[in-house]
C-alpha cells in the first residue's frame, strides 16, 4: 500500500511516497523557501505531486505530519474540515507548526480531493502520559486555562524505534521497559514503560529537555528572567535566542552541526569539547533519570541523526551506566552501522542485562504506516469516526417544586457552568443523598427543571448508600428506590427517582446518519489508549436534533476502563475518544 507522506513546515514541504508495509520511499521531494521558490503551499504541494505522481504508482491515502495535537488527538486521525479547525485551533502551543502543517493539510485535500488524508501527531504517542509526569508545578487553573503541560513529541520517532527496538530482542513491547533517545537537530528522550510513553523530556513545547542543535533545551526559568532584566530582552528576543542561537549553535560558537562539532572538538577547540560535554551530560541525566521513573530499564535505544551515526556521543552517553546492567562494547559501537536493511545494531555486551541499541528511525514510514492502519480499518467498518469521551459523575435533576422545597420558596436554580450538551447546566446548588446506610454530601444538581425528580448515581454510590437502583435510561424513573435530599432550606424524601443511568451516546441525526445507526439502537463501544481497553456493550443510542456527539460513561464505568476522572457533579469532556464496533 502506498501511502503519500507530506510534512508541511513554515518554509519547506517535504513529501515521499512511501511502501507502508516496507518503509521503503518510492519517490521523495522537497521544496525549499516557499514563498521565494513558489508562490504559497498550495503551489509546493502541486509541484511536489508534479514530480511524484506518475508511473502508474497507485497512492491510497495521504497521511500528514502534525506537530501538535493537543488534548484533542490521541491516536492517528481521519481528517476532516472540523480536524482541520482544531490543528488551527492549536496554533497557539505550536505557532511556528501548526498552522503551516494545516495550510499543508488544505493544499493537499484540494489537490487530491478523492484520497482519504490523516493526519498523524507528534504528541500523540505521548498522550499516556501519567498525570504526574504531565503537570508543570503551575498554578492549576492558569494551566487548564491554556491547556500549560507536558505533551512531548517525536512521537512517531520514538514509537517506531520502540518496537523496532522489541522486536529485534525477540520481546513484546508490552514487557519491555525502553528508554528511546532520538537525537537529531531537534532531540528528545522518552521512557517507554510496557508500550506506553511514560515520561518524554521535550514538554509544552519542543524547546525543554536535551540540548539540540540551535534550542537551549533545559534551562533555569529564572533565566530567562534575567535575561530580560539585565539583557533587556523583550519576548521574541528570548524566543530567537533560545530557539536559534542556542544549543549545540550558543555552546561551541560555530556550528548546530555535530559532525562539525565533532572534528572541531578532536582538533582542541574548547568550546566545541564543552559542548559535546553538556551535550552528553544532560542526556545521561535523562537516561539515569528515566531508569529510576520506570524502576529499571531493559533497552536503551539511540536514534536520529546523532543517535545512529555519532560513536563519539553514544560512548559518551552510555559509559558508566553499568549499575543499570548497560554494557556498552567499544569495537561493536564503533562498528555499528545502520539503514533500511539492516535497521538495527546492538552496542552492548553479551553480559550486559540492558540492551544498548542504535535503530535507524523512519519517521516517513511510521507516518505511512499510522495511515494505513486507519484506512485499513475504515474499509473494514465504516464507523471510523470516533466519539468524543464525557464522564458522568453522580447528579441531581430536579423539579421546581423539589428546588423550592431544598433551597427556598421562590429559588432559581443558578448557572454555575454550561455543559457539552446544549441548554444543560451544572448549577451552583448542590445536595446531600441520605441513604439507608450512608450520605453523600454535596451532589451538583443539573439544570435546568425537569418534569420529574431524578438521581443519577454509579454503584459504588449504592453500596455506599447502602441501596439498590435499576439501570435505567434516563427519565425512566418508574418503580425506582426513593431517597432523602438535604438542601440548605430543608429536607425532601423522595419515593422514587433514583438510577444507574444506562450508558449511552447522544447524537445529532446527522451523526447516527454516518454511524447507520437509529435512535434507541443498542451498540457496543471499544474504549483503549488508557491501557485497560475495554468494549463496552448495551450501550444506547439516543438520536435527537438537539443533541452533540458525546458518549456518556459513569464513573464506576470510566475507572474501569481508565479514563481520566471528571470533576465531581459534572458532566466533563475526558478529551478522549470511543470507536463504535458492529456487534458480533
Ligand atoms: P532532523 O531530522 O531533526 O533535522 P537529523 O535526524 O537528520 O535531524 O539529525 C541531524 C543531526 O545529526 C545533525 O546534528 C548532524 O550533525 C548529526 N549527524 C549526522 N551524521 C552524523 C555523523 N556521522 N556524526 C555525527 N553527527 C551526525
């Protein structure tokens, strides 16, 4: 299958057409200076495909390079014009990519409107992150406001170089614990603990972690405090030096190039020796570092340009890490040559307990490859659209009469914030559930009023209340236990009302037109990425024109599969997605 790679940066494209199953690119070309060489990216995308298209080659799809995916994208993804939207919408944390990866996106869908075009993230890879190894020490709110935390990137490079790296040990990725340095202009570490990345080093943006070619990586941020005090550095200025005049580039004075760095160095020059130095250093650094997050580490990979070619740096990196049973063997180093045949070479001793390995990456094959999985599995079932994640915590609906009763004669309930589904609300009111056995105090109530009274609980709540409440969809509330409400104006003892609410998807027409799926239809759900995949069945859907696509889980539900807890009483967007499966 062949698969058409565009990698659309501000100023160049780089395409290729490449074998997804081998890797190999049939054809590649790169436009430089656009803006100079050509007018604008749609001008490059059709002088690129000018060169490529041709000989009978057949393209299947098309599968774009996207820097930054936020906390929208996870996984490979069909792109559409609302895809498009959001890659924009993230320009913001990635101001140089973004926005040129979606001009590339746009050029490309209007040149080849037939194709199916995906887009692949650098920090999907990462999206696994634990959520301590994701938060900066930041004030909270300041950093969900912008969405301020770690996302790593060279996802495709380290997830590739993974299971390359398992795969030559003869081992499952899923019971390895691999440290992946992929060392190029740009670099960046990640600790891949049982397939999944657990910490990377390049954070909110690419400039965090190891030294690179022209970015300073690692930094004080009293740094750049002072550099704007005692430089009187304004913010590009910061940004130009930190991004361009850093690194490799700041330290030796000469160059961003290793092999110059290298020869300089091995002639004396002083600057270019302390920069292999820092370099080597910080990179150490990580690697003892991740060792101890993942307690142990059986593979450490070296990849890219520095990590494949330069001995030099990979000695320097991997002495003294015998106290993590690495190895290294000299001659093996030294010899160690890789490429598309032969994409793996091991740099450690026989006796060593960790593997050492230089792996060739291809990011341009871990792109294609990305694609094709998704088109593979769009001609298989043609519900590839995913489905946006929301956790339903436990809640309250009420009717005005109930609020009356609990809040004061004459209440209203009152907004506390607006939820995905449109009209809903979760109120600033909240009350206590006294249950036979126990009480659960300050449940949010959801507005707006309801005909009648209902409460939405997971079943852990019921073994805690100390009651047993049906499965139910919502607004079924016939024959179901009672309970008492405590509010701060009085106490209400309800007959009945209470219910595990039946997990279900709210749709548009339009959506359940795409899934080929009708209101009250009963569908099953796959649920992975979190690393506890779970298919979730009896799931119903409910089609109405009021309605957003949204799957609805109860806590007790999103534990088990994983997924990222809600704030208590609302109903909150996981930022995670569902795929409908066919049943059967
Ligand atoms: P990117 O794709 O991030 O632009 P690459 O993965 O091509 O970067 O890596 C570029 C880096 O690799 C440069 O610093 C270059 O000097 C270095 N490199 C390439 N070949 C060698 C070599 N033989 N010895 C040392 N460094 C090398």
């Amino acid at each position: 299958m062949h698969i058409l790679v565009v990698n659309c940066g501000s100023s160049s494209l780089k395409a290729s057409i490449v074998d997804a199953v081998s890797g190999q690119a049939i054809s590649a070309s790169t436009i430089e200076r656009i803006g100079e060489t050509v007018p604008n990216h749609a001008a490059a995308i059709d002088a690129a495909l000018a060169t490529l298209v041709g000989d009978g080659v057949e393209i299947r799809g098309v599968g774009h390079r996207v820097v930054h995916g936020g906390e929208f994208f996870s996984r490979p993804t069909v792109i559409d014009d609302a895809v498009v939207e959001k890659i924009e919408a993230l320009t913001p944390l990635a101001p140089l990519h973004n926005p040129a990866n979606a001009q590339g996106i746009r050029a490309a869908r209007a040149a080849l409107p037939h194709l199916t075009h995906v887009a692949v993230f650098d920090t999907a890879f990462h999206s696994t992150l634990p959520n301590r190894a994701k938060h900066y020490a930041l004030p909270e709110k300041l950093a969900k406001k912008h969405g301020i935390r770690r996302y790593g990137f060279h996802g495709p490079s380290h997830g590739y170089v993974a299971n390359l790296a398992a795969e030559f040990l003869e081992a499952k990725l899923q019971d390895l614990r691999v440290i992946t340095c992929h060392l190029g202009n740009g670099a960046s570490v990640a600790a891949v603990e049982y397939g999944r990345s657990v910490e990377t080093s390049m954070g909110l943006t690419p400039l965090e972690g190891l030294v690179m070619g022209t970015r300073s990586g690692d930094l004080d941020p009293g740094a750049l405090l002072f550099l704007a005090r005692e430089e009187g550095l304004d913010i590009d200025g910061i940004d130009h030096l930190l991004n361009r005049e850093s690194g490799l580039k700041g330290l030796s004075g000469v160059s961003n190039d290793m092999r110059d760095i290298e020869e300089r160095a091995a002639e004396g020059d002083r600057d270019c020796r302390m920069a292999l130095n820092v370099f080597a250093h910080r990179l150490r650094k990580y690697i003892g570092a991740y060792a101890a997050v993942m307690g142990g580490v059986d593979a450490i990979v070296f990849t890219a340009g520095i990590g494949e070619n330069s001995a030099l740096l990979r000695h320097r990196a991997a002495q003294r890490l015998d106290f993590l049973g690495a190895r290294l063997d000299p001659d093996a180093n030294r010899d160690a040559r890789v490429g598309p045949d032969a994409p793996v070479a091991e740099i450690s001793t026989r006796r060593s307990r960790c593997s050492l390995l230089v792996v060739a990456t291809n990011e341009a094959h871990a792109i294609a490859r990305g694609t094709a999985d998704i088109l593979l599995e769009k001609d298989k079932v043609d519900t590839q659209r995913t489905i946006p994640l929301a956790i339903s915590a436990r809640h309250v609906h009420l009717t005005q009469e109930a609020v009356e009763v609990l809040f004061g004669v004459g209440h209203a309930l009152t907004v506390y914030k607006e939820i995905s589904q449109p009209g809903q609300f979760a109120c600033v009111e909240k009350v206590d559930l006294i249950g036979p056995k126990r009480t659960i105090e300050g449940v949010r109530v959801l507005g707006p009023t309801r005909p009648a009274c209902q409460i939405e609980i997971s079943r852990t709540d019921e073994f805690h209340l100390g009651m047993d409440a049906p499965i139910r969809n919502s607004g079924d509330v016939a024959n179901s236990p009672g309970i008492t409400l405590q509010g701060p104006a009085g106490r209400l003892t309800l007959t009945e009302g209470v219910i595990q609410a039946r997990r279900h998807i709210h749709m548009h027409p339009d959506d359940a037109a795409y899934f080929g799926v009708q209101d009250r239809d009963v569908v099953e759900v796959e649920v992975d990425g979190g690393g506890r995949d779970l298919i979730f069945g009896d799931v119903l859907v409910r089609v109405k024109s009021s309605y957003v696509l949204e799957m609805h889980l109860d806590t007790d539900e999103a534990n088990a599969a994983n997924v990222m807890r809600g704030q208590q009483g609302l109903l909150s967007a996981t930022g995670r997605d569902v795929r409908l499966r066919r049943k059967g």
